[in-house]
C-alpha cells in the first residue's frame, strides 16, 4: 500500500485523484483549508486521514506532514494540487493579486514541497508529482501572471528532478489543457478588479471565452485522475506529462515556432561568443 498527501483534495483534480488512490487500495492524506469539505465529498474511509492545511502556512505544511507520517509510517506520493487562477492582462493584475497568487501556487507548492522531502529522502524513495498548466508551457493573453506562477513550477520541477533523481525520488510536472471541472467558477478563478479598455480586443475576449468555455471544456477530469494513476505506476516516469489534446497541439505548436525562430535568428544567436 502506498501513501499519497494531496493538497486542494476538497474539490476538483484532488478530490478525484483522492477517489482513485483509496479504490486502488492506497492511503491518503487529503488536505485542505477546510477538512470537512474533504470528509463530506470522499466519506469515512479507513485509509483516509483528512488534514488541515492553508499550503500559504509554513507551519500547518510540517504539521500536516507529521500528522501523515504518524497515521500511515511514510510518504510515497506528493500530488502539489492546491492553486488558483487569476485572469486579466499584466498591467491590470495589481501588487497584491499578484503576491496572493504566488503565494498560493508557487510559495505554497514549495512550503509542502520541504515538508515532505526529508522522508522520501530518508526512505530513498518517492514520488513529487507538481501539478503545472498548459499556461506553464506558453502563456497566453489574459493568463501572463497566472501562467507565470506555473513557469515557475515547471524551473522548480526540473532542478527537483536533477536533483532527486540521485536519491530515489522521482519528479513529474503535470500540465494539463482544459478540463470540465470547475476551475473557471469563482471560487477558483479570480478577475483582476481593474478592466482597461485598451484591453478589450484582447484579454476582454478572454474573458469572454472562459465565461463560454465553463462546464464545456474538452478535458474529462476522471480520465485525468486515471492518467495520475497511471503516471504514479510507472517505474520511468516522465519528467514532463501533457494531458489533453489542446494541450498536446498548444506544446507542438510552440515547438514549432521556437525552432523556427532559433533558425531565422541563428547568426545573431551565435555571434555573442568570444571568438574561439
């Protein structure tokens, strides 16, 4: 039996990815600002241990760990799930969303993220599955601070997975398109209090589409729990895994443009060397 700590796990990819792990017959410390919420979506289940935890909170991270380790002995699985969304253009995302929403996505990601090492250091084993956004791989008008958090998971992934593999832990970012769940509600998705109207043509359509585009997304977030399972199965596990078919032809589609801005730009590129 494994043990999974899930953070966000009282609604969304959480909660489902929780379902998934107790049916397999694994542990879960499911956590949230609210553990309630958590009993009241997944039940009383002998291998479920729900914990409190604001992921902004330091302290609650180291308690929330603890409690785990006490309960169940170990740790073999981090899902960093807990996050929001904030829509508007950069220059309408005022200082404080901005410094709300690092603290959520990225500087909670990393207070679990030092909680939980140190076990799966000590057991040589483990798995720290981040989960990141299609929007960490490009950004895109309306999303650029929101995205920008995401990046910042993807940089951390990838040192983490240098890092860790020496010691048998391994690392997997997730990056997920467009799933129906409800990400795009309010309780998930933040709109910048400033509206400017030289943004309309742009991050005002955005708006629009997000609006449009709620409960119609093209991902299914049971497949996306399945697929975490899956992924959690492997022995070589990806460092990278894009989930959804928007997200797979947005990634290709960049590809293509950044090798074919490396081609025209090539000579300017390579002449900032000292010459050999």
């Amino acid at each position: 039996m494994r043990t999974w700590l899930i953070t966000g796990a009282s609604r969304g990819f959480g909660t489902l990815v929780a379902q998934q792990a107790l049916a397999a017959g694994d542990a879960v410390i499911a956590t949230a600002r609210k553990p309630e919420d958590i009993e009241a979506r997944l039940g009383q289940h002998p291998n479920l241990l729900a914990v409190r935890l604001d992921v902004t909170r330091e302290a609650q991270a180291l308690e929330a760990v603890a409690a785990g380790i006490r309960r169940f002995g170990r740790i073999d699985i981090l899902v960093n799930n807990a996050g929001f969304g904030v829509l508007g253009a950069v220059e309408e995302t005022s200082a404080a969303e901005t410094e709300r929403l690092y603290a959520t996505n990225v500087f909670g990601l990393l207070n679990v993220t030092r909680a939980v090492l140190p076990h799966m250091r000590r057991q040589r084993s483990g798995h720290v599955i981040n989960i990141s956004s299609l929007g960490g791989y490009q950004a895109y008008m309306g999303w650029g601070v929101y995205g920008s958090t995401k990046f910042a998971v993807e940089g951390i992934s990838e040192a983490m997975h240098q890092e860790l593999a020496p010691l048998g832990v391994k690392v997997t970012v997730v990056e997920p398109g467009f799933f129906r769940t409800d990400f795009l509600d309010e309780q998930s998705l933040v709109k910048t209090a400033l509206e400017l109207d030289d943004y309309a043509e742009t991050v005002g359509r955005m708006r629009h589409f997000a609006a449009e585009a709620n409960h119609a997304q093209p991902g299914d977030p049971q497949q996306f729990a399945r697929a975490m399972l899956a992924l959690a199965d492997m022995a070589q596990p990806p460092q990278r895994l894009a989930l959804g078919s928007d997200a797979v032809a947005r990634i290709e589609a960049k590809h293509a443009l950044v090798e074919g801005e490396l081609k025209v730009w090539r000579e300017l590129s390579m002449s900032t060397d000292f010459p050999q």
